[in-house]
C-alpha cells in the first residue's frame, strides 16, 4: 500500500487518531449538504416494507452489528438477528420473506462472510453491505454497498474501520426508523446534531492517551482481565476484550454485567483487574452494582465513564476515567477509543508487534 505512518510509532497509532477526520467524513458522506437531512442511494429499500434485519460478520465487524441491533430495536422497533458468520452460513437458517440482509466487512473480502452474504442472496428481499472496501467482493455482490470512507486502514486490528462503521449503522438506523414512523423529522434531526459533534467528543477523548497509557502499564502485569458492560456497552465490552488479546496477548473475555453473577465471578481476586465500561446512562446503577459485587470480592476495577459517573461511583476503584458526556445513543463509538487505547498501550508494555500481532491476518479470505 502506498500510505505511510505519517510520523506515528504504528499504523494502529495512525488510525486511532485519525478517528475523528474519518467519521465527521463518513457522517458528511451521507448527509445532505445543509447537514441535517440524509443522503441514501436509492437503491436502498423502504424500512417500513422490512419486517426483520439479519446482520452477519466475523470479528471486529461482527461487534459492530451487536451494537447496532440495539439502535435499529430501539430507535427503529425493528427486529434484528446478529450471527457470526461462520455459524451463519452452515445453519441454512431459514429466511423469512420481507427480510433485508446486512453484512459488515472492513475489507469486503472475508470468506465466511461473503459465504453467508451467497447464501441469503436469492432468499432475502434486499442486500446490504457496509464495507470499507468500495471495489471489494462483497460489495459487488450485494444490492447496495455502503461505504464506511474510513481510508485504508493497515493495522490487523481494527481501529478506526469499527467506528465509522457503527457510525453509519447508526445513521442506518435512524432512516429506518423514519421510514417506519419510530421517529419525527424533527428528532431525526436532533439525533444528527449531536452526531455533528461526535467528531469533536472523540477528539477529547484522544487527549485521555497518557493516563491510558498509564493504566495499561498497571494493566500489563496481568494474565486474565475481564470486561464488563450492559446495553450498548455489552459489545464495546466483547469489543475492549478482542482488541486486547489480539495486540498484547493477554486472556481477555468480555461478559454483559448482568451475567457475572452466573459464572465469572469465580474469576475475580485480586490478580483479574476489571475493566468496567459504564457511562452514567440509563443503566449505571445496574452496573455500579455489578462493580460493587467485583470490589466486594478484593477485585481491581478499571472504571471507564463520564464526569458524573467518576464523582458518583469512582471512589473504590484501582483507576477510573472520564470520558465526554455524550447522549446515551452515541456512547459506543465514543468508548471504543479508550478501549483501543488500553490495548494499544498495553502492547507497547509488552513490547509486542502491534501492527502485525503473531498468528493474526488482516483479511482472511480463506475458511
Ligand atoms: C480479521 C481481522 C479483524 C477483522 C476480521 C473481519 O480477523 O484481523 O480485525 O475484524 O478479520 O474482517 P472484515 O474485513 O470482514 O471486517
């Protein structure tokens, strides 16, 4: 490829901090020009004819589709199944008719997805892909290929490709709910403003990479960490585990908060730090508790929220850290920057290859 790490230390570095430029690009790519309507290709099917979205990915992207399903359920009241898939595409899950199906792929290469993508092709009323690669397989084949723009993205582990990815599901979902009459213009317009500001948010949260990178050298000396996080922090949580054993080999698993109690709660003592993903939105307290029941066990938690959650729950923690305060809707694409800046410092603790971490591929085009 023909792009360089423009004076960072890693393509990771690079694509973590071009963040905020990609996604006001992705965001202005489909929004008319005065920035308060959208800009769809016409191809894209009516959502009040849809009666089920089927999302389907591998990996990073695959968590993009988790978080979404909560945006298009919550906002646009439409039923959502997410797969992975390598287990989608030997199901032979039966397709029911009015389904529009959605497959996300940075590189619009990947083999089970595209796979999966041939197997609802002639059985699913509409295609859609969400690709970061225009001229990809994936795209090609599909109905309508929506281009995330982030730019080549050369790290194997995906940074600034997951967050103009869930930044275009969310504009998905909120012309489904449009079109399905879930939302007025008006507030379809109020839910664009304050995407308008995201870019500038997620530049803040840039400036936390020192005491990131501080917390990681704590978080280093570990074998196991789990990740917590309920509602649309469950996938950041799956999200924040990947991106840290991928880079720094560290055994990382992510639960939603509610399910510690059913199992990982064994885990926790002193050695398993915890890293807590909760602004203070609806389901804080929910969480807070959850945290309570780790700090009552001697564990260490890592608290990553917004003011108001450090000045209310921070006090017994082992580090915590205060993020923009964003509406609850947009909080995944905020928090994925400072779950890729813990693992991202944590490999440079460990000296490990961040660009080319051991045994990973950046596109698997193979089964
Ligand atoms: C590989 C990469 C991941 C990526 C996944 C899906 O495992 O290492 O970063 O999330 O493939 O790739 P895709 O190109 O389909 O998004």
């Amino acid at each position: 490829t023909n792009v360089d790490k423009a004076g960072y230390k890693h393509f990771m570095a690079k694509e973590i901090a071009e963040q905020p430029a990609v996604i006001q690009n992705a965001i202005t790519k489909y929004l008319d020009e005065a920035g308060t309507g959208l800009n769809w290709p016409e191809t894209l099917p009516d959502f009040s004819q849809v009666d089920r979205l089927t999302m389907v990915a591998c990996g990073t992207a695959s968590y993009a589709c988790f978080t979404a399903k909560y945006w298009f359920e919550r906002i646009a009241r439409l039923p959502v199944e997410v797969d992975i898939a390598s287990e989608f595409r030997y199901r032979e899950p039966p397709v029911t008719p009015r389904t529009a199906a959605l497959f996300v792929s940075q590189s619009g290469e990947t083999a089970d997805t595209l796979a999966a993508l041939r197997y609802v092709r002639d059985k699913a009323d509409h295609v859609i892909s969400v690709v970061n690669v225009p001229e990809s397989s994936i795209a090609r084949e599909s109905d309508t290929a929506l281009p995330i723009h982030a730019g080549v993205e050369v790290g194997v582990a995906s940074t600034k490709a997951f967050t103009c990815q869930l930044t275009v599901l969310f504009l998905l979902a909120l012309k489904a709910a449009h079109d399905r009459d879930q939302i007025t213009t008006e507030q379809l317009q109020d839910h664009l403003a304050t995407l308008r500001a995201l870019p500038g948010q997620i530049n803040d949260a840039l400036t936390l990479s020192d005491a990131l990178r501080d917390i990681a050298h704590d978080l280093s000396d570990a074998s196991d960490v789990l990740f917590l996080g309920r509602g649309l922090m469950y996938p950041l949580a799956l999200e924040g585990a990947l991106k840290l054993k991928e880079i720094s080999y560290i055994h990382a698993e992510a639960y939603a908060s509610g399910e510690l109690k059913h199992g990982p709660i064994a885990l926790v003592d002193p050695t398993v730090p915890v890293v807590v993903m909760a602004p203070r939105d609806s389901l804080f307290d929910k969480t807070v508790s959850n945290m309570q029941e780790v700090i009552a066990r001697s564990g260490r938690v890592i608290l990553i929220t917004d003011a108001q959650g450090r000045d209310e729950a921070a006090e017994d923690v082992w580090h915590s850290l205060a993020l923009p305060t964003v509406p609850e809707v947009l909080t995944p694409i905020l928090y994925a920057i400072p779950a890729q800046l813990l693992a991202y410092h944590t490999a440079i603790a460990k000296g490990t290859d961040v660009d080319q971490p051991r045994n990973l591929a950046k596109s698997v085009t193979v089964e």
